[in-house]
C-alpha cells in the first residue's frame, strides 16, 4: 500500500539541529515504521511552521504540505499518511477533523509512529481527539514561552534573529554588525531628506544610482518611511512599538537625526488627502465651517470643494452651503504670497527662530523622558521590581510628556525646509519652477498653517482673492 510520510518542524525550533523532532528524523523513524508494516512510502511532506499557534487566535497556520497531503488522499494517490507522532501531524481540532473525514471517505489510514493509533474505532478516534486537545495545549503554553523569551530579549537590547528579512543596513546572520555600504545608503538618504530633498525625488534617486532596495523589489516612499523610522537605526531596540532599551549594536545614525527625521516623517502625514496635483491639499479649509476641503473635479477645472453639509447637515446648524473654488488659481496666488513672505529678511528671520535655546531645552527633556520610561520598562520586565500598575500610571505621564515636546519640537522640521532656501526673490522663483510638487507643498506648509476660503461675493469666472486675501492666509509664527 502507498502511503505519504509527514514531518512538521516549528520555526521557533530550527536553530537546535540536535533536536529529535527534525524532519529529517522524522522521516526516517516513519520510513523504518512503514518498513515494519509492509507499507511503500510513496510521497514525502515537510513543512516549517511560520509560528506557534497563539492563545485566543482564530485561525491556525496554513501548512501547504498538510493540505497536499489531504489532497493527495483525495486523488488516490495515496492510501494514508504516517507521521512520528500526532502533534507533528495535527495541533488543531479542526485540521483533525478535516484529516479524519478525508480519510474516513476515501477508506484511507493516519498512522502515528509513536503512539496506537487507530482511526477505525471509536476508542481510538476518541483517543486521537484528546491527543489534539493536549497537542494545541502544548503549542499554546510553548507560544507564551518563545513571546517571553522574546520580550526578555527586546529588554535586554538584544535582537530576535527570527524572520525571513534581514534588518537593512546589519549583517542577515548575527543582525548587529552594520553593512558599510547600506550604511553609507542610509545616511546619504537621511541627509538629502533632511536638507530638503522631497522623497519622491531621492526615491529616484535610488533607483538611477541602481541600488537595491530593501527586501527585494522597488524603491518607493513607503519603504523610504519604513526604513528610516526603525527605530534600530538609532541603536535602540523596540517590542511591539515600544521602545524598551538601548541595543547592543552600534547605531548607523545618531539619536537627533533618527528624531529629526521621524518629525520630518510625521509633519508629512498630516490629516487630509494630499492630491499630488494639488498645492495645497490638506490645508484648504472652509471658512464658514472649518472643515479641510477636499478636491474635485469639475468641468470648469479641479477645485477645492466643502462636503461638509451633506455628510454631517443635521449636526450642523448654520451649514456652510458647500462653498468650492477653483484649485489651479487658488495654488498660484498662495504660491505668490509664500514667496514673497520668504523673501529677503523675512527668511532670515524665520530660520533663527528655530534656533532658540527654548528647543534645545525641550529636546533635553525629551531625551530625559525617554530614558526614564526605558528605566521603568527595565524595572518591570526585567528587574520584576515595578508592579504593572505602577509601571501604567508612570508610563503614561512620560508617555504624556514626551508628547507634548514632540510637538513643540514639530516645528523644527520647518526649518530643516527652510535652510537650504535663497534669500532673493528672483533665486526664489528659478528653485520654485525646478521643484517637485512635494517640495513646494512642503515650503508651503513650513510657513502656512492653513488657508480660509470664505463665500463668493460677487460672480463672474476665475477666482475672486478677496475670499482669502488678507486674513485666510493664517501663519506660522
């Protein structure tokens, strides 16, 4: 009779080559028990769980091989599967269940080496459901080992070697000695975008100069963001989002940097949906309302439209009417303001004033912060001297804390898009034809909080600067 051999190896478990649960083994325990019964080993599946199956979820890991095997049952090819013991082969009620209607239909045999198993009796079904039931337990009670373990590493500011990428920029083998030339790839990327090169500009960039990305594939802005906001780079180690240590590997940038380039990151982000058509997307606001308008096409041309009324009308008692203008015209006449704000003295003094030792202090702060909340997180899961209340209430007051200076520290980012800006008018204009749109919506938003458009006064086609010249152009102080 021909009959498949199943072996089943958990990722978590592939670093102890001595352990007798190889596949490789596995397998040949199998071969030697087909042997013994008179049966052909006919086919041969493997597979290597992605993780153990975690308390509470739903669904389990798919195993390819598993189901090949299922399927394999179903055509006839073979006429059952053996495995060295049933947690290798099933840990899930479900799989079980699917395993023994395939087999039960197909007049097909699950045997164990290990164990007396025998699907063809009721004794033995029964038997067989209670080994799942223990068999999920283990894995379960072995995933909370390997989370602690994991989280006993993050505190220790060592790295988890497991996962199929590599940090970019660090050795894929020990994933602490840094790589030189991805190195010198991350900080030359770091530099053009804090001296005020758009991403989409040093996106291509990258891909002129052939280097290759992260994980195989193409550069793009949202591996760009990925990359730089890993918070590795600065020598720091996280754990679900957190940072909880400082890492044991030297970092590829320094800690102000890493900040400058995470406020950079965020200042980009702001709510709204930036059109990459649109100057000012995100930051046109109606007036009688003060919701963000949104763009949208129209015979006359793209405009800037509120919506507001029709999606909130009956929280609103005055609606505004669903005020719109047009976007092309509106870019332009803010476009011309902005330039001529950042002409000649006005620049010079807009770049000092993100220059005050109030920021450096506030960095220092912040930095302070940062390093008691890395302490408290120390104490709680390594030390075990801080009882999770406590360690809640002191987490969220730094938490609190550093995010009030991450705002007031937000500001510096304009000026990183303002350093590198001529002071003449006429230069102004030849850097604003070269730029991409990004970098003037970026310039844009260094100095504009937000531009009001007020309602039409008077009829008639083109755009009427009234509705926003002089007060709806509101500025950053």
């Amino acid at each position: 009779m021909d009959v498949g051999v199943y072996g089943r190896l958990s990722v978590a478990k592939r670093e102890v080559e001595a352990t007798e649960m190889a596949i490789e083994r596995q397998h040949q325990r199998c071969i030697d028990y087909c042997n013994a019964k008179g049966w052909t080993p006919a086919r041969f599946y493997a597979d290597l769980d992605p993780a153990y199956r975690k308390p509470g979820k739903a669904k389990a890991p798919r195993r390819d091989d598993f189901e090949q095997g299922l399927a394999d049952i179903q055509a006839g090819i073979v006429k059952g599967l053996v495995f060295f013991k049933l947690d290798r082969f099933v840990r899930d009620h479900g799989d079980f269940e699917r395993a023994l209607a395939v087999t039960e239909r197909h007049d097909a045999i699950l045997a164990s080496v290990t164990e007396p198993l025998d699907t063809s009796s009721p004794m033995g079904e029964a038997v067989a459901r209670l080994l799942v039931t223990f068999a999920r337990l283990e894995s379960q009670t072995i995933a909370l080992r390997v989370a602690a373990q994991a989280e006993q590493k993050a505190t220790m500011g060592r790295p988890w070697l497991s996962g199929r990428h590599h940090p970019y920029g660090y050795d894929p083998k020990d994933r602490v000695t840094i790589v030189p030339h991805e190195a010198d790839v991350i900080r030359a990327v770091a530099g053009q975008l804090l001296d005020g090169q758009s991403q989409s500009a040093v996106v291509a960039w990258l891909e002129a100069a052939g280097i290759p990305a992260p994980a195989s594939g193409r550069w793009n802005r949202a591996k760009l963001s990925s990359l730089l906001r890993n918070p590795r780079l600065a020598g720091l180690r996280s754990y679900h989002g957190e940072i909880v240590a400082q890492a044991i590997w030297e970092p590829i940038l320094d800690q102000e940097t890493f900040e400058r380039l995470g406020r950079l990151f965020d200042r980009r982000r702001q709510p709204g949906r930036p059109a990459r058509r649109y100057l000012l997307s995100g930051i046109v606001h109606c007036g009688p309302c003060g919701a963000i308008m949104e763009t949208q096409g129209h015979k006359a041309g793209p405009r800037y439209k509120c919506e507001r009324h029709s999606r909130r009308a009956t929280q609103i008692a005055e609606p505004c009417g669903a005020i719109s203008i047009v976007a092309e015209p509106l870019d332009q006449l803010v476009a011309e303001c902005v330039l001529e704000a950042l002409a000649g003295a006005s620049l010079e003094r807009r770049r000092r004033s993100f220059d005050s030792d109030r920021l450096q202090v506030v960095a220092e702060r912040q930095e302070a912060d940062r390093g008691s909340l890395r302490q408290a997180a120390k104490e709680r899961f390594v030390d075990r001297s801080l009882d999770p209340a406590a360690y809640s209430e002191v987490k969220r007051e730094l938490e609190r804390r550093i995010a009030d200076a991450e705002r007031e520290l937000a500001a510096s980012a304009d000026g990183n898009v303002l350093a590198g800006l001529p002071t003449l008018r006429a230069d102004l204009d030849v850097m604003w034809e070269r730029a991409d749109i990004e970098r003037r919506r970026d310039i844009v938003r260094a100095v504009l909080e937000r531009v009001q458009v007020s309602r039409a006064t008077r009829y008639g086609r083109g755009m009427d600067p009234s509705r926003v010249l002089p007060d709806g152009l509101i500025w950053k102080a």
